[in-house]
C-alpha cells in the first residue's frame, strides 16, 4: 500500500500569513493526488485534484503542486475561514490512503 | 446539484452486522463511481471502499476485507456498505462520496453517518 505523511501535523499560523503543508508518498503516484479541507461536524471538501488543479469555486489563494511523491499545499494570506485540518489524498492505485492530516489553527 | 445523504448509522455490540445507505440525488448515479470514507474519532480521514457505476469492480482497504460489503442499486440511486464482525476500531463516522470514476477524486460528500461499536 501506498503511505502518504504529512507535515507538520499542527500548524499555527495568523490571518494574513502563508502557510505550506507538505505530503510525501512511499512511491510514485505521478500527479494523482487532491487535498481536501475538513471542518468540525462537516464532511470534507475538495480543494485541489491532480496536484495543482483548483475545484471549481475554490479561492485562488489556494494552490498545489508536486509530483512523483512530494507535494505542497499553500494557502496564501490565510483567511479566518481557513482555519480547519487538512488532508492529501492519493487515487494513483487501490487501495487509497488519506494523509494522517494537518490541523490549521490560530496562534 | 449533487446531494448524498447517508443513514442507517447506530450503535451496535461487537461482533454485530449492520447495512448503511447512501441516497444520491442530480447525478446521473449509474455512471458515478462511489466510495465510503470514514473518521474514526480523533483520527484522521480513512478509505474503506470504492464501487465502479456498473457495480461490477469493488475495492477494499485490508482493515475491512472480508467483513464489509459495498453495493449499488442503480435503479434507486442508493449506495450501500453492509458491515458484519463490528470491531471497537469500526466506530467512526463514515461517509459517502463520488467520484467521476474509479482513479478519479472525490467531488462531492455527504455529511456522514455515525456507526458505534460499543458493549
């Protein structure tokens, strides 16, 4: 199976900063990774899928890139909306693995 | 616009069986491939499942094989993950989600369905 780490898995940042989440893959899966947002009692959303494509509706100060097995997620002039926990998800091969998450929080 | 709303969710004894539902609305669910995800709690997003459109391919994670069940009714737009030999570690919230096709990501969510495994 495909191992997928995040780091850090807290992050404490300000509004207005910019922050970076990193996930790392065991082995290649190309470009073949989302990373989703979760809030409290609320199902996850998409942000971003094949690495660096933006869903539909996201903010642009959302961004992704990486390929083979390490990516970033960067959110620019973080918002107080953006306070949540993140995950990186591969759909390279079955079975799937989410990243152990990100947790974004207020410092 | 997509609305999956999952139910069955309860509070059974270990070693028991119990059958979710996932009820899709504004897709065209037979060429939906779907997917179970689940959050245990204080822990992170975990994959349990994946079904083709057709409901011919099925994929699970290895915690699960063996004991969980994904299926498709196509004829009333409804998912389903029938779990038997409920283990402590099975408690989580699980939900539903689509995708376009099986090496596609997950576009849509349902807010989810508690299953607690409990004596």
């Amino acid at each position: 199976d495909i191992q997928l780490t995040q780091s850090p898995s807290t992050l404490s940042a300000s509004v207005g900063d910019s922050v970076t989440i990193t996930c790392r893959a065991s082995q290649s899966i190309s470009t073949w990774l989302a990373w989703y947002q979760q809030k409290p009692g609320k199902a996850p959303k998409v942000l971003i899928y094949k690495s660096s494509t933006l869903e539909t509706g996201v903010p642009r100060r959302f961004s992704g890139s990486g390929s083979g097995t390490e990516f970033t997620l960067t959110i620019n002039s973080l918002q107080p909306d953006d306070f949540a926990t993140y995950y990186c998800h591969h759909y390279s091969t079955y079975p799937w693995t989410f990243g152990q998450g990100t947790k974004v929080d207020i410092k | 616009e997509v609305q999956l709303v999952e139910s069955g969710g309860a509070s059974v004894q270990p070693g028991g069986s119990l059958r979710i539902s996932c009820a899709a609305s504004g897709v065209t669910f037979n060429s939906e491939a779907m997917t179970w995800v689940r959050r245990a709690p204080g822990k992170g997003l975990e994959w349990v499942s994946g079904i083709s459109g057709s409901g011919g391919v099925t994929y699970y994670a290895n915690s699960v094989k063996g004991r969980f069940t994904i299926s498709r009714d196509n004829s009333h737009n409804t998912l389903f993950l029938q779990m038997s030999s409920l283990r402590a570690e099975d408690t989580a919230v699980y939900y539903c989600a689509r995708s376009a096709n099986l090496i596609k990501h997950l576009d849509s969510w349902g807010q989810g369905t508690l299953v607690t495994v409990s004596s």
